[in-house]
C-alpha cells in the first residue's frame, strides 16, 4: 500500500525524465523553459528541450535521437537533396523514421515532388512535430504528406502506390533491439523493389557507434544491392550510404548548377547548412561502390537471421573505425570533372585541398588496421607533398564547414595537420 501511494504521488513526467536526474549536465535542464514537452507513448517516453547552444533535441528514452542544429540539418536534409538533385522531376519520396523532420521538410522543398510518405513506428514522436515548427516548416500538414503509424520495413511490404524516387531513413542508433531489421540485406532487397528505375536509397550510417567489423557487415549488406554505392560525409562523423536502382550514380558541377538554378529554394536550403558551392558537395565524397566492396571483402553482410548488432554494445568508436571504406581520390567515380588524378579538368575551386583536409579526418579515427590499408594506397598527385600553410588557410577561407569541424577540434591546426600526416601508422 505504501508503495502504491508513493507511486502515485510521482509527477506524470517522472519516468520520461528519470534518465536525465543521473546526467549531470542535463539535470539542471528539466525546467521551464528548456525542458518543452515530456510524454509516454506505447513504445517509448519522449522529451523535448531547447538547451542553449544546442537547438530543439528530441530525446526517446533518454537519448538523443533528432535535433535541429545546424549540423545535423546537414546531414538529414543531404539525405534527401543529394539524390533529388540527380534527378530532373522527382515525384515521390519515402521516409522512414520521422524524428523532427528535418528530412521531410527537405523533399518538400522540391518542386516536382508530389508524395512524400512519412512512417514512424511512434505517433507518440509525430504528435511533437509542431514543437519543431521552425525547422519542418510544418511538413505533416502539407497536404502532399501522407503519414503511417507503422514499421517502416512492414510499410514497404503494404504498400500499393506509386514506384519511389526516393527511400530515406534514419533509424535509431545501429545497437537499439530490432534496428538490424533496417540495415539487413533483405531489407535493401526490398527498398529496391520499391524503387523507380533511377530511384535512390539513402541512409545513416553511424559506423563509429559499433564495433569494426559490425559497421564492415552493415556496409556489405548495402554494397551487394546497391553496387554502384557513395559514402558521404555528412556532418562531423555522420555519414551516408547512398545507392541508385539500375542506373549509375554521377553529376557534374554544370548540371547541379543547373538543377540549383531551377529549385532556389533547395539551393538556399543547402546554404543554410553550409553546402555553399559545387566544393562543398563534392567534398562530401568519402568512397564509392569500389572502395567499400575492397573494404568488406570476405565480409559477410548482416542478414535478416543473423542480427549481430544486437548484441553490439553502443562503441562510440574506442578503436577507431574502418577507415578503409573512405578513399577520397575516387571523386571522379560521382564527377568525372572532379578526378584527382587528372590536372587537366575543370573541377571546383579548391576541391582537391578541401578533400585532402577530410581525408587527414578519416586517417585520424581509422583503426591501426584501416590506417595500414590506407598507407599502401598510391597517393593522388601532388599529395606527397605537405600541404603549404597558403592553401590550407584558404580552404578554411572557402568553407564554413570544415571551419565548423576545426572549431569542434574535429581537424587539427596546420602544425597538427602536418605532424599528422608524417607519422606511420601505429599498431
């Protein structure tokens, strides 16, 4: 009886909250007017906060899911302006996984798009949509959305409308119970079924919150359905897998510039996130079908039936990660002007030294095993000599982007940048 009473005397938020009392630097967050909305749902409990600094977050049982930052705007609205771009008049997007919708809003920045399927296993998630007015510009009431309450993986199979353009997901971290189910081989099997010929497939890809070799097998699954495949640099350390159906994946700055011109809102969109230039797109490129198919060879793919992530604690990248899967001087396979090892072309101003920054990102939180592949790799031209303190300054000149990333001590100063690149890789 006592505990009963006890129990009822809690607030109504107590359980949604719990998990933020232990946290120090949250704790004194859980207050008007930080703390927005808490709520329990079926599946999860939800809290919302504005924390200053650090935008609207939404947290679903204690951790960080979706914000609405600049950074990771980035990276959401990439999802879906990369592959639309390829495309002269998308029609119909899908996105599974809600969040605050970030992605959302972006599809519906296109013109042309008609349809855009919103599914999210929690109403509970949807019904906070508003509190992120501002950044979804209020997508759910767009009278193109179309929301299910389901499993995004269920929803593919029930569903009876039109081929897609566009596939989008950001599921829960790779470790959460039953997210394998959306990184399995079967799963991309049936996300390309659903796809128009020249459709697109996109998806995070947090391959520094897992172990080594259960990111190689997250990777592999996309690979063996999506061959002609691109790893982006999102944002920081959020990357993107992004596949086409029977078409290959290649733009020139000509041809984005065009498509820009023709959708101003989705070039102001990308300003926005400080994608400013045809540099900083193409500075995205991380590697392509190639360079992961050699990073996962003689990997398995995770399958349907053998879940490993499951049984992957949250990594956060202790031992580095497969950096291997990244070889920047592959460019030219998504821009042939773009190519490395071609002096002649005409790619975007300072493309080279702006990848060459990331690639130094890459090397640096690459396991001992992916730093040894990437040393034996022949080096684009010009790459064996240190980068001169003019360019490097210039490149930060050019980019509010990989001035963020210096400002999050992401990349190192020039003295660093150089001592870095000088040393062997340890074991």
């Amino acid at each position: 009886v006592l505990a009963a009473a006890a129990w009822r005397a809690l607030p109504p938020d107590a359980l949604a909250l719990a998990p933020f009392r232990a946290r120090q630097s949250l704790a004194d967050r859980l207050t008007p007017p930080w703390l927005l909305a808490t709520s329990e749902g079926l599946t999860e409990t939800v809290v919302v906060m504005d924390a200053p600094g650090e935008g609207k977050t939404l947290f679903t049982d204690g951790h960080p899911m979706s914000r609405s930052t600049v950074s990771a705007q980035r990276y959401m609205r990439a999802f879906v302006h990369v592959p639309l771009l390829h495309l002269d008049a998308p029609r119909s997007v899908l996105v599974i996984c809600f969040g605050v919708g970030n992605t959302s809003h972006a599809a519906s920045l296109h013109p042309s798009v008609h349809r855009i399927e919103v599914v999210d296993l929690s109403a509970n998630v949807l019904r906070h949509a508003s509190l992120f007015s501002d950044t979804n510009g209020n997508v759910l009431e767009d009278p193109r959305t179309r929301v299910f309450v389901n499993d995004g993986r269920q929803h593919l199979r029930m569903r009876d409308g039109p081929a897609l353009d566009l596939v989008t997901l950001e599921p829960p971290p790779l470790p959460f119970a039953g997210v394998h189910a959306l990184y399995s081989r079967e799963f991309y099997e049936l996300v390309r079924d659903a796809l128009a010929p020249g459709g697109f497939a996109t998806q995070w890809l947090p391959i520094r919150q897992v172990p080594e070799d259960v990111a190689r097998e997250a990777v592999r699954a996309f690979v063996e359905v999506f061959p002609d495949a691109l790893l982006l640099n999102g944002s920081r350390e959020e990357y993107i897998l992004v596949g086409r159906n029977e078409e290959p994946l290649s733009r020139e700055p000509a041809e984005l510039a065009r498509r820009l011109d023709q959708r101003p809102a989705v070039a102001a969109d990308l300003a926005a996130t400080q994608i400013t230039n045809a540099t900083e797109w193409f500075g995205m490129f991380g590697g392509d079908g190639a360079s992961m198919r050699a990073a996962t060879q003689g990997v398995p793919p995770l399958r349907d039936d053998r879940p490993r992530m499951e049984a992957a604690r949250i990594w956060f990248g202790t031992t580095g990660m497969p950096g291997d899967l990244f070889d920047v001087a592959r460019v030219g396979a998504w821009c042939h002007s773009c190519a490395l090892a071609d002096p002649g072309v005409d790619a975007p101003p300072g493309l080279a030294d702006h990848l060459r920054l990331l690639d130094a990102l890459y090397d640096r939180t690459s396991s001992a095993r992916a730093r040894a592949v990437r040393a034996q790799r022949p080096q684009p031209p010009g790459w064996t000599v240190p980068l001169s303190p003019d360019a490097y300054r210039a490149a930060f000149a050019r980019s509010p982007y990989l001035r963020a990333l210096r400002k999050a001590r992401l990349l190192p100063d020039y003295a660093g940048f150089v001592a870095a690149k000088s040393q062997p890789p340890s074991d």
